[in-house]
C-alpha cells in the first residue's frame, strides 16, 4: 500500500523546483529572441521608410528639373539654397509652372514651392519660408556647404538624410534638356 501511496502523491519539491527552473530558461531565451526580432522589425522598418522618403523627395526634385526649361540657383542667406525652375507639365498640352526648394542649411530641411506661370519665386524671409511644404528634414549635405550644385545642363544633389537611427546617403545627378523652345523673355518668368 505504501508503494502506491508513493505513486499518486505528485512530484517532490527538490522535482519542482528543478522543472521551474528549466521552464524559466527556456522562456527567457524565447522572451529574448522575440524581443531581439521586434528591435530588429523595427530597425529595418526605420531604415525603409527612411530611404522610400529621401527617394520620393529626390524624385520630385529629379521630375522638375528634368522638365524645367530655365533654372536658377541661388544662395539667399549663409548656406541657403533657393533652387527655382520654370518646368513643364505632364499634361496633354505644354503647362508651364513654377518650381522651387529651399535648403535651409542650419535646420537641416527641404522645402518646396510652386507658383502658377509668370509669377516669380523669389527668395523667402522666415515668415512666407514656414508656409512652404516640408520636404525632407534632417539633410546634411555630403560635401560642401550646400545640396544642389548647378553645372550647364545639371544639377547635382548631394546629402545625408538622418531619421532616429537610420542615415541614407544621396548623390545624384539631373540634366535637364538642352532645348526647350519658349517665347522670348517666358524663360525669367520664374525668377
């Protein structure tokens, strides 16, 4: 009777506290390795979202100088930049419009104008800048003082963009058309 008293009893303390035990590692390396994939989900969401921003801002940048017909750069203040271009539409028939961003250099951000046709872009003070659009925000250029450098036909885009943890690094170049047939004196209209 003893014996099978000693069967229905259960587990001593010594077992449990050994099962315990074995249960709490192995949960700790399962608890470790999901929150090391959660940090890791987060990590490449970040860097993703950082690169599909700089992308559709530079792709903004690249479609209005690649269908600009003049374009001006200029340095309104310190290491500002004040790109404006007289670019076409991607309508049916010629629209002409204009196109500006602005890089504020000591903030580190893009910002972007547009004006109906014939009404100039000129450079901002602080009270009309804060009404543009931001475009990108934490820019550092990658050489120099600026982002955009104006050579004939091109303009080169160069900078660091850096959200949280995440930098993307941008160098690129645009030309624009050699020849687009405007009226004369339509192509300062913009600036």
């Amino acid at each position: 009777m003893t014996a099978a008293r000693r069967r229905d009893d259960g587990l001593t303390l010594v077992e449990l506290i050994i099962t315990m035990a074995i249960s709490s590692v192995v949960l700790l390396i399962i608890g470790g390795l999901f929150v090391s994939t959660v940090l890791a989900e987060r990590t490449v969401r970040d860097a993703s979202l950082t690169a599909t921003q700089v992308q559709s801002a530079v792709r903004g940048i690249s479609d209005g100088v690649g269908n600009a017909s003049h374009l001006q750069l200029t340095n309104p203040t310190g290491s500002d930049q004040l790109l404006v271009v007289r670019s076409a539409g991607n309508g049916a028939t010629a629209s002409w419009g204009c196109e500006a961003w602005y890089f504020d250099a000591a903030k580190g951000i893009v910002r972007r104008s547009t004006s109906a046709p014939g009404a100039p872009i000129v450079a901002p003070d602080s009270t009309q800048l804060a009404t543009w659009p931001v475009v990108m925000t934490g820019i550092a250029p990658t050489s120099g003082s600026g982002i955009f450098v104006l050579t004939g036909n091109e303009v080169d885009i160069g900078f660091t963009a850096r959200t949280q943890d995440q930098v993307v690094r941008i160098v690129t170049t645009v030309a624009r058309p050699g020849y687009i047939p405007v009226a004369p004196g339509e192509g300062d209209r913009c600036f």
